[in-house]
C-alpha cells in the first residue's frame, strides 16, 4: 500500500470547534514538519483556517458522512471531531497508515484515548495529541489579524444569537445593554447570520439604533473576523464569536449558561475576558433559555461591560 506523506485532520464542525482545536492542530504541525497537514472542515471555515499556521490545505468537509479524501493513504488520521463511531469510521475508510482517536465500544480493535466529558475542549484534544507523544502547548490559541478592513472600526460587537435556544439571553435584556452602551457614546454593532438579522434588527430598534447598526447577514466570515480583531469589545453568549475574541485577544463579556465556562470558557489567564455564569449545568441543547443564564441581569452584565471597557482604556 503506498502511504501519502500527509497528516488528515477530521474537524467538520464550528467556528468555535475550530478554534479550541487550534493548538492540538499546532502540535501536530511541530511533531510532522514535513508533512503536508490537510484538515477536514466545512468550506465556510476556509477564510478562518487560513490563519492557522498549521494546516496547509483544507478539504472541504460539510460534516460527518461527507470525507472524501482523494489521493493514497495518509501517513496519520487524526480524529479531533468527536469519539466517534462515526468520526472513527470515515477516517477509517481514508486506510491510513495510523489512526489517533479516542477510544470507542464500536471499534474495540482501534486503540484510543479515553473520553473524558469533565476537561475543557481546548485540553481534550491537547490530550489526545499526547497520547500520540506530541507535546502541545494549551495557550497556542492566538491567531493573526485578519488581512481585511474592519467593516467597523473600534466598535462594541454585541452578538445575541446562539446555535441552541439555551444559550440565548434574552433579545429585550440585549436591548437594555445595547441601549446602554450607545449612551456612553460607544458605537455600538449586532452580528449573526442572515436567519439571525430579524433578531439583531428587533434589539436594534428596541434599543434606538437605526439599521445601519445591524450586521447581521451582511458579514462573511472573513469580515466578521476583522471585525472581532478590531473590536473595542465583544459581547455574546457561549458562541464562536467568543472564540474569535479569545483568538485574537479582543476584550469580551460571555455570559455562560447552561455549560460551564470550565469546559468552553477563554483561558483564565487572560483577563480581558469577563466570564458570567450563574452556577447552574443544564442541557446545551435545549429549546428554552437556560434558568442559570436567565439568572445574570441586566445590571451584572452593564457593570461587566463598563468595567471591560474602563480596563481597555486604562491599558491603552
């Protein structure tokens, strides 16, 4: 069987996916030098892999079920999607000359990592590195500038959506905090996508913001990114958006619910991040605001947002 001198990645996920696997991704690009490092994601994500120093090629990937790899064998499959089966099976049918993976019932011949649910997702993948021996540094998380504009220079970036109702404060406390911040004079912008613009345009209006304040469904990827990077600050929910400021060190209010920041949450080394979480564990996936992330009020979130700010200023 002749073996290709690649590294296959498998991350067919999220913004934030991509971004917690960054220094996994990096320790394989140190321990392979001269291997061509290809990572399996969605094609969406091309503008934001290519900042990463690590990946040399990315083979568009819409999700599981979807691996098309097209040339020989690679030297090493590197399952940084999940525990499988399915993650384990697509990399299988790449017949790669190693497989790392965690550890699944389904596949009792595959050695593996086990899977931990109580370690922070940026640890969990720098764990399975190191069971393949490859040392990973856990604060390589930091990317680029982006090469393009700002689409707003120095604004206060207020993202209210969510993948999951759960994690969406709700748009009327967004609107007090929005209406908060353009008072102290701050230019203040909504992001999300175009099936979130109605959301951003109802806090806009509620909070006396005209259109031209909503970004939602006008940015790509790239644009969103720059704009994150240029940000005096970012304010979300458990997002990628959060991951973004986390990457380019963008200072950011998250407010935490229903999984605990512990697992998701910017280093607590950095501390332009304001982490607020309630305390309280429920289901990610839920069709409701989370009861722990209804706990945080409008005011904690005002206080966090004008301490940030202050912060920033005082730091120059």
């Amino acid at each position: 069987m002749a073996v290709s001198s690649a590294v296959l990645v498998l991350r067919a996920l999220g913004v934030g996916d991509l971004l917690t696997a960054v220094p996994a991704l990096r320790a394989l690009r140190a321990a392979y030098p001269g291997e061509r490092l290809v990572l399996a994601a969605p094609e969406q994500l091309r503008d934001l892999v290519g900042l990463i120093d690590a990946v040399d090629e990315l083979l568009p990937t819409p999700g599981l079920g979807e691996l098309a790899w097209p040339g020989p064998p690679p030297r090493l499959a590197v399952n940084l999607h999940g525990s499988g089966p399915e993650s384990i099976h697509d990399l299988l049918d790449t017949d790669p000359a190693e497989l790392l993976t965690h550890r699944h019932p389904d596949f009792p011949d595959v050695p593996g990592l086990d899977w931990r649910d109580d370690v922070h997702e940026v640890d969990r993948w720098c764990r399975l590195v190191e069971y393949h021996h490859v040392e990973a540094d856990r604060s390589a998380l930091h990317l680029p500038v982006p090469p393009g504009p700002s689409p707003a220079p120095d604004a206060v970036v207020v993202h209210p959506g969510a993948a999951f109702p759960a994690r969406r404060w709700p748009p009327e406390r967004f609107a007090t905090v929005v209406r908060d911040l353009a008072a102290r004079g701050h230019r203040v912008v909504l992001t999300g996508s175009a099936a979130e613009r109605d959301l951003a345009v109802s806090i806009a209006e509620a909070a006396g913001l005209g259109e031209d304040a909503v970004l939602a469904g006008r940015t790509g990827l790239a644009e969103l990114a720059a704009l994150v990077a240029g940000a005096a600050l970012v304010v979300c929910g458990d997002t990628g958006v959060g991951h973004l400021a986390t990457a380019f060190g963008t200072p950011s209010v998250l407010l935490f619910g229903p999984t605990p920041p512990r697992l998701w949450g910017p280093p607590p080394s950095a501390r332009q991040h304001v982490v607020l979480w309630a305390g309280n564990v429920g289901d990610p996936h839920g069709t409701e605001p989370d009861g722990g992330l209804l706990l945080l009020g409008e005011e904690r979130v005002l206080a966090a947002t004008r301490s940030a700010l202050e912060m920033r200023v005082a730091h120059g």
